[in-house]
C-alpha cells in the first residue's frame, strides 16, 4: 500500500510546490492537504500565543492520524517553537518544513566558509528559520554566518498571481546577497523560482519541499511501518 503522507499548511501558496516536489521525487505517496488559512494571518498580527498555535497544529495532526497517515510533514517556516512543542506530544512521525534543507545547508557549508545564504518573502519567518539554522549548526559542532535577506514584495506579487514578478524580484535579491556555500529558500511558495537562481548562481541553491520529501521518503522506505518509532 502507499505511505499516505499528512501536509499541513498555514497558506494556501505551499500546497502546489509541495505536490510537485513529491510528483518528481516520491510519485507513489499519497498525500493529504490540511489548510488552516487563518494561522499565518494570526501570526502576521501577533494574535496568538505560542501555546495556542501548539494546540492548534496537534488538533491537523490528530486529524491526519485518524485518516491512516504516516507521518505529517509541516509547510508553514514561521511557526518553528509551535511545531517543536506539538512534535513532542505527536503520535505520529513528523517533519518541520525547513529540518532537512537545514542539514544539508549545513552539509555544503562544512570545510568552507561556513557562509549559508538565507532568502525568505515572509518577514515572521526570517528570524524564526536564522535561529533554527544556528542552534542546527551549534548542534553539528559549526560556526556559521547567516546572510539573510527578505522580499516582502515578491510575496505580494504571487498573492496577486503575478509569479513572473515573485521569480525576478528573487532572483535580483539573491544576485544582491553576495557569494555563498549554498542558498537556501526559506519557504515553500519561493520553490518556483529555483531554477531561475540556479541559472545565475554559481553556487548550490536548496529549497525545503525538494529537501524534505527526499527525507521523507527516505526515512519511510527504511523504516517500514511495523517496526517504525520515529525515525523521522
């Protein structure tokens, strides 16, 4: 039978990059969307109390395991302290949307410079994902330097429908950030655009759906369900 892999959204821009990174890289899954719209306009707006947002994303994962899924993977890069407590309590293995595009940032970055571009369109998610990379890298043993910038506006285009303008506005940011190891795109939604930044970049250029459904499938097909605790 397939994995049946639980994806769960703050916005609605993450669904299509997820689903074609699993087209390409994992065609056999099954997935499953849960939406929750009103997370990311509540973080936006400093609403909601870390607690809150936990309670909100164990209930979609509680759903997801009443449905027969596997494992849940996360979409949503702002919400990094939420998603640590809710895996705490979580019946099911699961994925924070950046944890494998982080190790393999990191990866690229050992034994050079040490300098790992982040590239983000939603500024809540800018320190929240600079800080996880750090305590990651402090955690491999890693001093490394974060060059970080984000584009607001090319998140207003791709609301608008306007992802030619998302993709350019990107790209001249990036050729903005300098020489890198590798640069990472902070969010799903920006996955688009990576095949125009590795055109013009001479370095690696790493997105988290592309990242984490190789982890994901990874992790699954070594560990069959039967004899799986958490190896995600």
């Amino acid at each position: 039978m397939n994995s049946r892999i639980a994806l769960i959204h703050a916005t609605p821009l993450a669904i299509a990059p997820i689903e074609e990174a699993f087209k390409r890289l994992w065609p056999t899954a099954t997935t499953m969307n849960l939406l929750d719209g009103s997370l990311s306009a509540d973080l936006a707006q400093g609403a909601v109390s870390t607690e809150a947002f936990t309670a909100r994303f164990l209930a979609l994962s509680r759903y997801a395991a009443s449905t027969g899924a596997e494992a849940v993977l996360f979409t949503c890069s702002a919400f990094g302290s939420a998603l640590d407590e809710a895996k705490k309590t979580m019946s099911l293995p699961s994925l924070k949307p950046n944890e494998a595009m982080f190790a393999e940032a990191l990866a690229h970055a050992r034994g050079k410079r040490g300098r790992i571009g982040l590239l983000t369109t939603f500024l809540p998610a800018t320190q929240a994902l600079e800080s996880e990379l750090r305590d990651d890298a402090g955690a491999a043993g890693m001093e490394v330097e974060v060059i970080k910038k984000c584009v607001p506006e090319a998140l207003d285009a791709l609301n608008r429908g306007d992802a030619d303008t998302h993709d350019r506005l990107l790209k001249q940011a990036a050729l903005e950030m300098g020489e890198m190891d590798v640069l990472m795109l902070g969010q799903f939604s920006m996955a688009r655009a990576s095949t125009l930044l590795r055109e013009c970049l001479s370095y690696p250029v790493l997105t988290s759906p592309d990242s984490a459904v190789s982890k994901l499938k990874s992790s699954i097909e070594s560990h069959p369900r039967h004899n799986r605790s958490n190896p995600i």
